[in-house]
C-alpha cells in the first residue's frame, strides 16, 4: 500500500509516517518510482508506535524496542528482549524525574499566585488552578 493508503488506515499524517521513516522505525519498500511501498504489518507497527508514544517513550528508545512489542488484540504485549527492562526502568526514572520537577515549578507558580491574590489590589481573576 501506499503513503497515503496508510496515513489513512492508521489515522496518522503524511508527514509523521515520513518522519518515523527518518527515525527507523518503518522501513517501506521503495520502487523503481521512488513511491514507497508499505505492507500490511506497517499498520500495527504504526498502532504499537503510538502507543508507545502516548508512553512518553522517545523515538529513539521506541526504535529499539519495537520489534519486542505485539499486541493480543487488546494491549501492547511486551516479549522478552535483552536490554528492554533496562530501557524501560531509565525512561521511567525520567519521566518520574520530570513529573518532580513539574510539580516543583507549579508549587512556585501557585505561591506567587497566592502573593499576588493577598497583596491589595490583587487580580482575583488570576486564582484559577
């Protein structure tokens, strides 16, 4: 199938098909035209992608996990991949560590807030959480 075929099976753009080309993460045959050629396991690699997306996972990890992934009609199922514990315990120290530090900058965000609200003159209309 082509580009557009898949873009429309899978819900996703051109141009994000042509960039997760550019990261390795689909490998369409090229004809002679230069057209690309996807098969029909580029639809569920798309589907595991984006799951693996909506993870927090980079392309870069996801490029290297891939192939350790299948689904049982329902979820993603991971299969037993040497190296894919440790990427997945060091993505999740990340994205624990960028939550802490989220929270730290809401936390001086709503103590201004809270200044700003008790000063004399201050905008109540600036109270929204």
């Amino acid at each position: 199938m082509r580009i557009g075929a898949l873009a429309q099976r899978t819900g996703v753009s051109r141009r994000l098909l042509r960039y997760y080309e550019e990261q390795g993460l689909l490998r369409p045959r090229r004809l002679a035209n230069g057209y690309r050629e996807y098969a029909e396991s580029d639809v569920t690699a798309v589907r595991h992608i984006r799951v693996l997306l909506a993870a927090g996972l980079p392309t870069t990890v996801i490029a290297r996990l891939l192939h350790c992934v299948h689904d049982d009609g329902e979820r993603l199922v991971p299969s037993s991949c040497p190296g894919m514990v440790t990427d997945l315990r060091r993505e999740r120290r990340r994205i624990a560590d960028t939550i802490t530090r989220l929270q730290s900058s809401q936390h001086a965000i709503d103590t201004m807030l809270d200044a700003a609200l008790r000063r004399p003159g201050g905008d109540a209309r600036l109270g929204l959480r």
